[in-house]
C-alpha cells in the first residue's frame, strides 16, 4: 500500500508564476490536509478537504492560494502569483475518514518551493 | 487559540544517555496527541499517537506520556542512539477540529 504521494518534491518558481502542487493520498482515504512549513518554523495547518469538498480553509492566505480535491485525481494545492514569502515546504496528509474525530493522518514526503 | 511549545529547541548528547522530550499545550480539549520525527529535508513519520482518553504509548525504545489536565506530554528515549538524531515535533489533534497544532519540534543530535 503506496503512502502518500507528493509531486513534484522540488519547484522553483520566478515571482509572479504559478505553483501547482499535487498530492494523491494513500490508497481508501477520502480526507487531505495541507500544511506549510515555513524556515525554522513550526508546520502550519492550512485546508482540510474531502471528496469535491472544503471543510476548513482557516490557515490559508486570503489571496493567491487554493486548493481542491475532486472526485477523480489528486488533491491540487495552487498559488497564483508567487512571492519570495511563499518558499516553504508544503506538506500533504491523509486519513481514512471512515468515522470520528482525531484519525491518525498519514504525511507525504513534501513538495519544496523555492520562490527565486 | 491552541499553542504548542516545545522546549528545548535543541539537544546535543552522547550516545547512550536516556532523554525526556517535552511538549506543553494550553488547551486541554484535545483528541489526540502524536510525535513524530523529521529528518532534514524528509517528511514526517509518525513516531507514536496517544488518545486523550489513554495515559502513554510504547514502540520499542519510545515511550510517550499524556497529561491531559496540566497540558502536557513527554517522549522518553532509551539508550539513544546516533540514528535517532532528527527534528522531533509534537502535535495535538484539536476537539471540535480536524486539523494539528504542531510545536516548532526539538532538534536532537546524538553524538557517537
């Protein structure tokens, strides 16, 4: 059973392009989360979603940023118009969803972002 | 608002030496608690998981604690060991959230 995915690991962007990144969770798990860790920080929740859902987008930026699990294919994390600030390691987990509160989540490998 | 601390930031030992991890919360509403350690420029994996109805977890050489009502938990480390040297991050599960509150991790360095 593969874990969770992550891809690319490595993105470098100019300011003012666009950074898709992608995570496909483990295999039966139907809940994604995205965290941001930022130099010398701690990780930082930013969405929960479901299947075609979001259900707490409360640590996301206001701007730029979104994010979408649809009902086909990985969970896409987007940044429009990137700046310097958005370097940070961005990682994704994943849980079964199958009932209740506080599932352990299952955390991919990251995707790095190097904003130049 | 749930805060996580983590103290110390580092810990540089040699190897051998039993350590005691810490971690302190300010909301005891939680539904879990997990460490999990973090190699440079790796993900996370998670080391152990504690409900908030249980008092500790063991895996081989780690034993992590849960003091739900003083906001606090450690992770004890026997025998450390060269290998054990990472980031380790301590997260809780908030109540009425799905999301994790993590402490900004204990950097750990075991010497030979």
């Amino acid at each position: 059973n593969a874990g969770v995915m992550q891809n690319p690991r490595h993105l470098v962007r100019r300011r003012g392009q666009e950074a898709r990144l992608r995570c496909s969770p483990m295999k039966g798990h139907s809940h994604v989360y995205w965290y941001r860790q930022l130099p010398e920080e701690g990780l930082k929740f930013m969405v929960y979603l479901q299947k075609e859902n979001i259900i707490d987008e409360s640590g996301m930026p206001k701007e730029r940023f979104s994010a979408e699990f649809p009902k086909e294919g990985p969970s896409i994390l987007r940044i429009q118009q990137v700046v310097r600030g958005d370097s940070a390691a961005y990682f994704c987990a994943s849980s079964p969803g199958a009932g209740g509160s506080g599932e352990t989540q299952y955390f991919g490998p990251g995707t790095r972002l190097l904003v130049l | 608002k749930q805060e996580v601390t983590q103290i110390p930031a580092a810990l540089s030992v040699p190897e051998g030496e039993n350590l005691v991890l810490n971690c302190s919360f300010t909301d005891s509403a939680i539904y879990n608690l997990q460490w999990f350690r973090q190699d440079p420029g790796k993900g996370l994996t998670s080391l152990l998981l504690i409900q908030s109805s249980q008092r500790e977890q063991t895996s081989g050489r780690l034993n992590a604690s849960l003091d739900k009502s003083s906001g606090r938990s450690t992770l004890y480390i026997a025998a450390s060991q060269p290998g054990d040297s990472a980031t380790y991050l301590c997260a809780v599960a908030q109540g009425g959230s799905e999301k994790l509150v993590f402490g900004k991790g204990m950097k750990l360095t075991v010497n030979p």
